[in-house]
C-alpha cells in the first residue's frame, strides 16, 4: 500500500481483490456464490467485513436465487461464481432478467479463456444478449474497482440484472488500484413490495412484463454510448483496434500508433461510437478472446471488420499471439519469434496430483486393484468395473498410475452419469465417485433417481470435510460458514438413508482393509449401494506425524508403493524413497498398508516423545 | 518466476510486487496457477516499470528469469529474451513419471545447454542449501529474493518493508538474514 500526492491509497490488488472491494464501497448487504476458478475469491474477501452477509451458497442456483430474493428486498446484492456456474444458475437468472430487480443485482462471471481450472472455455457474453441484461468488462483491476459502482447503478436505474465478466486473466492478476470510495449503503430502496406483475411470473404476468424488457433494451442501448468506459482515443488513422477486456492490453503492447476504441460495456454495444470510430479509420479490427462476439456484432451493423480472420478463437491471448497474428496480417512490421522449443530435449511434464496423504488415494488405489483399471495403461482393455467421475481434486485420480476414472463432466454428474451406463445395459458394473462438496451442490438429484429408478450402481462418497480443490473453502456439511461461524452441518449419511438407500456404509480412507471388503461387496451386491469415505484433507488440517521410511533390507524395489500415486514416494536412479518433507506419516500410512514386504515403517526418532 | 507448487513462489512474487510499488513502479502480475497447491508447474508474470499494459510476458522478453527448481527452469527457458539473466536453484524435484520410468529428468549439461543458445548470465545458486543451513526450508523464497534483488533498481530498505508487510512478525528476522544470505551468495556463483 502507498499513498499517492492526492492523498488516496493505492494498493496491488488482483481483480478479484478490486471487485469485492468495489462491490464492499457500491455498498452491498448481501453476496452468495459457490467455489469455482477464477471466482472464488471474490467471497473469501467479501466474507472478511462484518458489515454484510457473504456465504457460500449450496450451488450456484441457490446463490442467484438468494441474490434475486435480497435484491427483491432493495439491498445491492453481488452474486459470483465461474463462467460454468452460471449455466448452473440460468433458470433462475434468466428469470430475475424478466422480473427486474429493485436493489442492485450484479453477477460476476469469472470466465477461464484457456481451459486452466475447468472443462470448456465457453464464451459467457453470449448471455447477454440471451438474458437481454447489459454486461460490463474491465480491463484491469483499477477498472473491476471502478466499474462495481456503476454496475450496481445501472442495475437499479434500469430494473435489471446486471452481469460483470472477468476472465482468468484479470480475476488472478494483481495491479494497481487507486482506491477512491469509501463504502455507502444506499437505503432509499430498501423494502419489499407486493407486486405480482413484476414478481409473480404467471404467464399472464411474463406476457405482461415481456415489452419492458424490449424497452429497457433500447434505454440501455442509448445509455451505453455515454457509458464513460466506452472510449475512443485516436491516434494513427490508418488501422482502428475494437477491443475489451483484457484483449485491449495485448492489444496496446502490439500497436504503439494505432487508433483504439475500447470497451467497457461490451452488451449492449455502443453503436454510434462504433460507426463514428469505423468510419475514421482506413481499416477496422476486432481483438477479442473467444468468439467473435463484438465482430459479429459490428458485421451485422454492416460494417467490414476482420478479426477473427487472424485472431485465434481458441485460447487464452497473449502479447506473442497477438504480435504473430498482427505481423503475419501484415498489420505490424517484424518477423515471427524464433521459437526454441524444437531444440530442447523432452521434459517430463508436471502435472498436479493429489497430495501426499490425501484421502482419495486409498480408495483409487482399491478401485484400481478391484476393477483391474492399471491395465488400462493398454489401449485395447476396456474398465472391468466403469467409474463415473465429478468435479473436484480427486478428477485428478485420472492419471496413472491410478486410472481413477472413466468419464468427468460437469458438477454432480457422476451418478445420472452412471444411471444411464447402467440402463444401456452393457453387463459391466458401475461406480459413481463424488466428493462432499460436489455430492451436496447437485448430486442429491441424482441419487433421489438412483433410489427411484431401481437402480443397483454403487455410488461413494469422497468426503474430506472441506471443499478442497478451489482452496478449502466450507459447505453445508463442514458445519462452518464463511466466515467460520459455527452453523449446523448437514450430514450427508443422514441424507442418503433419508433417501431410503438400504445398503449405506461409512468408511474410513485411511482403512485400507475396510475400504477394499466394502467396496467388493457393494459393487458385487445386486442392489443401490452408498458408501461414504471419510478422511481429512491433510492439505486443510496440516496434520502429520514422523514421516514413514523404507527399510531396504526388507524392501524388494518391487514398487507396488509406486502404485498409490504419492507425491512423497519417489524414485530416483532405481532406489524408491520417501520424501520425508512431503510425508504426513501414521495420519495416512496408505504406503505401509499396500507394502507386501512390511518393509515401511516410521522413522525412528532417537529423541522420546 | 518459475517453480513447483508448495515452493513459495507465490509469496516471492508478492513480495517482488510489494516492493515495486513501494518503490513507485507501475506494476502487474500474474499468477498462472494451474493447480498450484497440488504439486504442479507454476509460473509467475511480473512486470515493472513506469506504465504496464499487458499482465503476461511473451517469448523472448524476459529480462530475468528466477527458477526456484531445475526443470522448471528449462520448461521455461524460452521466454528469456537474448542475454537475458537466468537465476537457478539448484534443486531437483522429478514429477512421478520420472519414477514411474515413462520419462526422463533433463541433466545439467541439457539444461546448460538450452540457456546457452540464449544467454552467458545463467546463475546456479544452492538456495535450497542455504535455506536448510538457516533452519528453515521455507526461507528458499526470500533467498531467491535477495538473489534478485542485486539486479533492480529497488533499494534494500524497501525490499526489507515489502517482506515486512508479506511475511508474519514471528519469522520477520529470519527472513531479512535470508534475503542478506541471497545477497551474498548471488555475489560468489560463477556465471554458469
């Protein structure tokens, strides 16, 4: 932090840091999300204040439901989750785009150009003109800051949902922001009125409300080329670049002379500024990650831009992609990098893994030895017992040498995935894995049809206590809010037997014996099974204890330790060892269980307790 | 900045920006994470000066380049501009599939090697050696920091009030004689 000559503060913030603060001074009461990259931690830092409620919601569903009823209620309200969340939360969304709001609503949509935390790169503008709702992107953390103000303002002055993008790149990068606010809690809407054509979506009343959204859409258009993010700035009038986001800064590294216009609202797009900026170059281009979504627009106006013509639509940008794209259009002088890649010999690649004494281990471990899954390693084997897989740290049980899983698609789909392999009837058994978290955001759905339908998979529960792969953040079943109140926790076993799932067990992660008894008789057992694995994650709770060693007198090099996947057991030049930084030791002691040979031990300590 | 998850190059390049901005830089960073806590590659984008557009450095523009382990350092190499500064722990961490045998740990003669075609300023130092013989190996990020800070235009008072602000009272000390003990041994490395 530093104080700048006009006496503010000016402080390093990531995006996601300038959009809690910017939403904190906009004076939000209410913010609702659940975990997801580049997302989260806009509620760890919204959670810090005591002045607002900010809680992890179930599901993203359940977020947007909460933000639309608070904001019904006329407090600003800040909803955010991941690009993918938002599909998890359009019923709802799509809903508050009819009735309008009365407080702010805004929804941050933390996209991931590049694929680095998710499953896709779907391009979420393309909500915007769907919901028919403005969307606002900054360019930089100063802007996220500057922006949140005017996002809770449009909001309200305009009756409507009002969606803020972020992608990867500016929610996890950190720059400076002037900090210029101060937080003020507007209290002239607050109260809720009864008022069934606007809230109440009978089809008589959505027919009714239908022509308000069409005209807010046009009050939004007229409103967008004022919009003091939308800007011109000329400079060389040859080549004109229409960018956003954080395109506008590759674009800017790139382009020293030319004339820009950037956008900050890029839904609706200002289209008068468009033609006045079109209009003065020789040439136009669009620079924008993803789809052509500002291209396309513009070309629908009837003006000739390129873009997408030489700007990649797959990816993340860069300096260097945009660089080649402009010098191989002709558009920059200089000649392609000489790329080094070719000369160096192969490197290993280093993939994330699970941790050393993460709960998941064991039970991959016993999946792989029950449903021969190693020898998946040959292409031509097909899975003996299928595993259907979720969203979450143990996705990453996929690698070898565990083979965790067969399919991974989206959150809680492990299990209706699992329902539909059963029902097409290929005579091979079904195991659907889903951790705590994940199994209480949208995997209950499923079960209830498992229970329903008849069915006879064996679904278990990865349960850690914690939802670990965006970084430790509670659920409803830590019993743990937010903002690490104590609160009621839901118990998943409970919830299964409320179901009426006859065969339930609980076992412990650490157990490998119980683990691999269990898991034979409900995969064999000809009815719905669910079992619920228990064990910290050790990467929370910093448990450990003196870190296991080999004893290579016993120690056969016969590697079947290899096989868990630890981190911790390593081999280097032919001789297997444990790291004993990385080993959690007797916490976990999954390595000692597996050794044939008994030749894994605790280390000796020669001092006494 | 280069390392693997769980190194503290996170907290390094923290500091880094700390420091910049105290010392009235324009500054960005970026993180690429990957999934950092769980033992994965992770790269850090720092850019200084008086006005920064892009977060992200491209191939070939990098002016120092800090690996906090060997394989990443080559992983990387490539985004080191011509005589460029390479800072090198000289630690090994091999993924799995090196034990597993489905791949190979480049050697120090390959990883040399590359740099080579690159630069003349490659700097091996044993922050790894230095941050155990100070009695904590979690010191390696502060090491790596003194390192650096031989080559920028940030005075030390202010490196020292950017660890200050980064890193809890109780470890403060330890980790100024680190940044000293970074000081120093970037002075006595010969340039690989």
């Amino acid at each position: 932090m530093s104080k700048t000559l006009t006496g503010t503060t000016k402080k390093l913030l990531s995006g996601n840091e300038a959009v809690a603060l910017g939403a904190y001074h906009a004076g939000i009461m209410v913010a609702a999300a659940y975990p997801g990259t580049p997302s989260t931690e806009i509620l760890e830092n919204l959670a810090k204040h005591h002045d607002l409620n900010a809680e992890w919601a179930t599901n993203e569903k359940v977020a947007m439901e909460i933000g639309i009823g608070s904001a019904y209620a006329g407090r600003r309200t800040l909803v955010s989750m991941k690009h993918i969340g938002l599909n998890v939360a359009v019923d709802p969304f799509m809903a508050a785009a009819i009735t309008g709001v009365n407080g702010g609503l805004v929804i941050i949509s933390a996209d991931d150009p590049g694929i680095h935390s998710s499953q896709d790169e779907q391009d979420n503008r393309h909500y915007a003109p769907f919901a028919k709702v403005p969307m606002i992107e900054p360019s930089d953390s100063q802007e996220a800051y500057d922006m949140m103000a005017y996002a809770f303002s449009i909001s309200e002055e305009f009756d409507t949902p009002a969606i803020v993008r972020l992608t990867t790149r500016i929610a996890h990068s950190n720059s400076l922001v002037e900090v210029t606010g101060t937080r003020k809690v507007p209290t002239e809407r607050i109260g809720f009125e009864h008022n069934v054509q606007k809230y109440v979506m009978l089809p008589v009343n959505a027919r009714f409300r239908r022509p308000f959204v069409e005209d807010r859409l046009v009050k939004l258009a007229a409103y967008t080329e004022t919009f003091p993010f939308n800007k011109i700035s000329w400079g060389d009038k040859k080549l004109g670049i229409i960018t956003s986001g954080v395109s506008y800064q590759y674009a800017r590294e790139v382009f020293h002379t030319a004339s820009f216009l950037k956008l900050g609202m890029t839904y609706p797009p200002p289209k008068k500024m468009i033609r006045e900026f079109c209009n003065g170059v020789d040439r136009a281009i669009v620079i924008e990650e993803l789809d052509p979504f500002l291209q396309d627009a513009i070309l629908a106006m009837g003006i000739a831009v390129t873009g997408k013509e030489f700007i990649p639509r797959i990816g993340e940008l860069n300096t260097q992609i945009v660089r080649e794209a402009a010098i191989k259009e002709g558009l920059v002088k200089g000649k392609s990098a000489d790329t080094l890649t070719g000369t160096l010999p192969p490197l290993p690649g280093r993939p994330p893994l699970l941790c050393p004494g993460c709960p998941h281990s064991g039970v991959f471990y016993t999946l792989n030895i029950l449903g021969k899954r190693s020898r998946l390693s040959d292409k031509s084997k097909e899975p003996e017992i299928i595993v259907t897989g979720d969203i979450g740290c143990y996705t990453l049980a996929t690698y070898p040498p565990l083979y965790g899983m067969d399919t991974a698609d989206c959150m809680g789909a492990s299990i209706g995935t699992a329902l539909g392999i059963e029902k097409a009837n290929i005579g091979r058994k079904v195991v659907a894995v889903i951790g705590d978290s994940t199994f209480l955001h949208s995997g209950i759905t499923g079960l209830v049809d498992a229970v329903y339908n008849n069915s006879k998979i064996t679904v278990i529960i990865l349960d850690n206590s914690t939802t670990a792969m965006t970084g430790h953040q509670e659920h409803p079943g830590t019993g743990k809010s937010a903002k690490s109140v104590e609160t009621q926790a839901v118990d998943n076993e409970q919830i299964v037997r409320g179901l009426g799932v006859k065969d339930v067990q609980v076992v412990d992660a650490f157990d490998l014996k119980a683990l691999r008894n269990t898991l034979k008789s409900c995969i064999s057992n000809e009815q719905l099974s669910v079992v619920i694995v228990r064990g910290d994650c050790p990467t929370k709770t910093r448990r450990r204890s003196i870190p296991m060693v080999i004893d290579y007198e016993t120690c056969t090099s016969c590697e079947t330790c290899l096989k868990i996947g630890c981190p911790a057991i390593q081999k280097v030049k032919d001789k297997i060892f444990i790291e004993p930084t990385l080993c959690i030791g007797d916490v976990c002691s999954v390595c000692r269980q597996v050794c044939p040979h008994h030749a894994i031990e605790p280390a000796k300590t020669t001092a006494k307790g | 900045m280069t390392g693997v998850g769980g190194q503290g190059t996170i907290l390094a390049s923290d500091i880094l920006g700390e420091a910049a901005l105290l010392a009235g830089y324009d500054i960005k960073k970026t993180d690429t994470l990957g999934m950092a806590q769980r033992g994965g590659s992770v790269i850090s984008h720092i850019r200084i000066g008086d006005h920064v557009y892009a977060p992200l450095i491209a191939e070939g523009d990098v002016d120092i380049l800090i690996a906090f382990e060997k394989l990443e350092a080559i992983r990387w190499c490539a985004y080191l501009r011509t005589g460029g500064i390479a800072i090198i722990n000289d630690l090994a961490v091999p993924p799995l599939s090196v034990g597993l045998g489905t791949s190979r740990y480049p050697n120090d003669k390959e990883i040399l090697a590359a740099f080579k075609k690159i630069t003349g300023r490659v700097y091996f130092v044993n922050g790894t050696d230095q941050a155990h013989r100070l009695g904590d190996a979690r010191t390696l990020n502060t090491i790596m920091m003194g390192c650096i800070s031989t080559f920028l235009p940030i005075d030390i008072l202010t490196w020292k009030e950017a660890i200050a602000h980064r890193i809890p009272e109780k470890i403060r000390e330890l980790n100024f004689k680190a940044f000293d003990k970074g000081r120093e041994v970037i002075k006595h490395v010969g340039i690989g």
